[in-house]
C-alpha cells in the first residue's frame, strides 16, 4: 500500500462554452498505487486526464507531482515529468515496424539496432512479448496495445495513465495485462486507470474516485465495494439490469450461406465460408479479438461489401449483391463500429445523420424531395428515446461525446424497427447506465421479433444478451453455442483462435 503521495491535484476547474467539464477536482494518488477514475460518459473523466497529459490546461487549480509543481504545457513536456499515457484509440502506423513506431514516440531513439534490442528486453522483463520486427499492420489488437505500453514503459515513466486498456483484449490477454501492471506497481510505478469495466476495477485497483458531472462525488476501495454499488454512485440513481421476456425464437429471418470474400485491403482479414441463420427474437452473439474479421462481416451483411447473391438471404430474398439502401428496404439495418465518419458524419447535424440511414424506412424522401420536418422529427425521436446529451437535433454530431452519439447511432438503427439488425461494438466507450439502457433496446427489438446480430468485444456484454454465440477467428467462425451457461474461460479460449495469445508472433 503506497504511502507518500505522487500526484496531488486541488481545485482543478476547466470549461468550455456551455459546459462546465471539471468543476474543483481534488484527489491524490499515491506512489505505487493502481487508482482508478469512473464516472459516466461525459462525467469529465477525459478532460481530467488530458490536463495531467499536458493537452488540457485548467482555468483554475493547481497540481503537484512528487511535491514539485506541476503544470505541463504539452505531452512532452509531461512525458519528461515521468507521466506516461496509454490512448484508448491507438496511434500506430500500419506499414512500419514495432520498432520504427515506437521511434515515432522518441524524443532521441539510440539506433534501430539497439532500439530492437531494447523493445525485446524490456517486452520480456514486462510479460509482454513482442517482436521489434514486426509489421505493425500483422498485429492482432492486443500485441497493438502491447507496442504502446512499451513505448510508455521505455520513458521509465512514475505515473502511467491507462484508458480504456482492455477493451479489445481476450480474458487471457486482460490476465497478462494484470500480471504486467502488477509488476510495475511493485517496482513503485503509480497507475491511473479508466475503465467501464467494474469488475476489473475491483480486481485491479485498490482506491477509486468518482466523477459525475465535473465534480468529484465519491471515493471507494474497489476492493471492498461492489460493482453495481460503483455504478451507481457513477450515476447518481439505482441502476437498471437488463432483461429479455420470456419467448421463443420464430422462423429463420437471416440465413448466411458459405459467406466468403476477400480482405479488402492490405490489413484486412478475408471472410472464410461463413454458415449460420438467426431467427425472429434471436440475438446472436459474435465475440472475436479486434482484427479477425468484424469489420468485414459487418460491411457484407450491410451491403457496404457486395457478395455472390445467395451467400445472404433474407426471409428467403437474395440480397447478397444489393447495395445497403436496398437492403434497408428489404429489412436489414447495420451499425458499424466506428461512429465517427463511418456510423455519423462528424460536421453533420443530428437531423441529417438521422436522414442519411432513415431515409428508406421511415420514408424520408417523398418525390424526390427530402423531408426536413419529418427527419428532424425522426432525429428528436432517437434524442428523447435514448436519452441522448445534446441541445437538440441541428446540433453537430462531433459536438456529443462519445457515448452520446453512440446512443444516438444505436437508437437511429433500432427505432426503424428492422426484420434484421447487425451492429458492432454496440456500447463501446459507453458508460454503465447508458449500456444497461441499450441492451435493453436490443433485448426489446428482439422480443418484438428483429433478428439480431451482436458482434462485441464485450464478453459480459455477450452472456447478458445473447441467445447463442459464437466466435469470430481470422474470418472463420465457430459453430454457434448456446450462451446460456457458458463460462468466460470457455469464451476466452474460443476467441483466442490462432493468435494463442499472440505469443506466436514472438521470434524463439
């Protein structure tokens, strides 16, 4: 248990027009301390950690690292502070090598030679093997997420901030993780740690503070407290589980019959004889480490990638070489894991990304003219629904945080009450009640009869919704098992396919 303090911060306050992002913020987090900061999407957590980055400066308050003060300018000058930081979103280059990357994140990289030598030391001295010469772009998502941690562990760092860290990680992957950040607190290293994830916190770490709306509401041993007890001093309320009404699955709505197509690029991963059908108020759960094939099943299924016309049926149509407006005609809405310029146009407003999906089923357009009132309507129907954060539908979709235009893509797609409903990642980034409130969405559109086709990373997620799963390894899919009684160890293994735990990739 740490003892002296490494980071103090008293009174920090940042806003911006309208908002009022973190409002007098004071905690402190001692040296060798694994502390956690929770809160819902938009609570402020990203700002705060952004300020101890050096991306942010506050308005009003003050920070203190090892007693000294402590007011970074920019990421390298925090960096040279001893505070290092683990992104959510990676920030990789596909076409360069591990060691050519981390390179990148240098202020002064020794030799390439020498640089490697170091990678391979310091991977194995941390239980995350890595090999230098890697391309970037061969990597599955948790050797991705190791190149970052040794590019951080490399700086020596006092202070590592982690967002988001297991989110495209298998069980057995999350388990090394552990291992390593145990490690690191042992050799006095402090960790900042974000996660959505309540029963990793209380596995991991051993103080949490809570945010809510900006302001510090709370703070636990997560050891000592329980998960649905953080989450709902998160949220303020008691929290919502989730449940599916008792009913039987129907007739085959979606048959997918010996789906197979090439990766469409270079990092791509080829689809490979894909079989199964899902029923009227089924939920197909597909879990798959990020990289073996989600993308590509999601942009066949939603007409993004056309196929041989009978590799997808739908209530017995071929729809295999239809576009996705055709194919939201004949029933099937997608959402795609990347909301911002894939799932939302960033600089359009609510109303117009409400029109660009719902314009064939919920006749948008009327001779050939497009109907603003009606899609404003549309798009104030998903905002109220879903309980989307915004002033209101002519606001910019880059103006929600990332939680919030989740909800509003999720809503989008369910409210046309489709015959099949595909989505991917469907509470990524999504904070506890915001997720329980979406899987029930889903939960509901099943029971009214959609055919639903869950592909998460999220195994809780998974077991909470799905019917039956199923697992998603380098294109190839397991054949479907129920869900019910499914352990995580069993999942985990399913998952882990070819990679082995990415150990594989590691020359001898």
């Amino acid at each position: 248990m740490a003892t002296d303090t490494l980071l103090e911060l008293r009174g920090l306050t940042k806003a911006y027009p309208g908002v009022v992002a973190n409002s007098d913020v004071s905690f402190t987090i001692g040296k060798g301390e694994v502390h956690a900061l929770l809160g819902e999407n938009g609570a402020g957590k990203s700002t705060l950690v952004k300020t101890i980055y050096g991306l942010v400066k506050p308005d009003t308050g003050k920070m203190t690292l090892n007693g000294v003060a402590y007011e970074p300018s920019e990421p390298r000058a925090a960096r040279a502070s001893g505070v290092a930081m683990v992104f959510q979103h990676f920030s990789l280059f596909d076409a360069l090598d591990v060691a050519e990357n981390i390179a990148l994140g240098m202020e002064n990289p020794p030799q390439m030679a020498d640089l490697a030598a170091r990678i391979r030391e310091v991977s194995e001295q941390y239980g995350l093997p890595l090999d230098p010469n890697m391309v970037v772009g061969d990597l599955s998502a948790g050797e991705r997420q190791r190149v970052e941690i040794i590019r951080c562990l490399l700086q020596d760092p006092k202070l590592l901030i982690m967002d988001e860290p297991t989110s495209v990680l298998t069980p057995q992957e999350v388990e090394i993780l552990f291992k390593t950040l145990n490690i690191l607190r042992e050799e006095g290293t402090s960790i900042l740690y974000i996660s959505h994830k309540l029963e990793e916190i209380r596995t991991l770490c051993e103080h949490a503070t809570i945010l809510r709306h900006g302001k510090v509401v709370g703070n636990c041993d997560p050891r000592q407290t329980s998960a649905r007890d953080m989450a709902e001093m998160m949220v303020g309320a008691s929290l919502h589980v989730p449940e599916k009404a008792p009913h039987e699955a129907g007739e085959v709505v979606l048959s997918i019959r010996g789906l197979s197509a090439p990766a469409p690029h270079q990092f791509g991963t080829a689809l490979k004889n894909i079989t199964v059908d899902v029923r009227e108020g089924e939920v197909l759960g597909i879990g798959g480490v990020a990289g073996n094939g989600q993308d590509e099943l999601v942009a066949a299924l939603s007409g993004e990638m056309k196929t041989a016309a009978g590799m997808v049926v739908i209530d017995g149509r071929e729809i295999g070489r239809l576009g996705p407006n055709e194919r939201r005609a004949a029933g099937l809405c997608a959402a795609p894991e990347e909301r911002n310029g894939h799932a939302a146009a960033p600089d359009m407003s609510l109303t117009e990304n409400a029109l660009m999906t719902g314009a064939v089923r919920k006749n948008l357009v009327k001779n050939g003219l497009l109907d603003w009132p009606a899609a404003k309507a549309f798009a104030e129907e998903v905002i109220k629904a879903f309980d989307v954060r915004t002033p209101g539908p002519a606001n910019a979709a880059r103006s929600l945080s990332g939680g919030n235009l989740q909800k509003f893509v999720i809503g989008r797609e369910i409210m046309q009450k489709p015959r099949v409903l595909v989505i991917n990642q469907p509470t990524w980034g999504v904070a506890a009640a915001a997720a329980a409130s979406i899987r029930q969405a889903i939960l509901d559109l099943a029971v009214s009869g959609t055919a639903v086709v869950c592909i998460s990373q999220d195994l809780d997620e998974l077991r909470e919704i799905s019917d039956r799963f199923a697992a998603l390894n380098e294109g190839k899919l397991t054949p479907p098992r129920p869900a019910k009684g499914l352990t995580i160890d069993e999942i985990g293994l399913m998952l882990g396919g070819a990679h082995d735990m990415e150990i594989a990739h590691v020359d001898a």
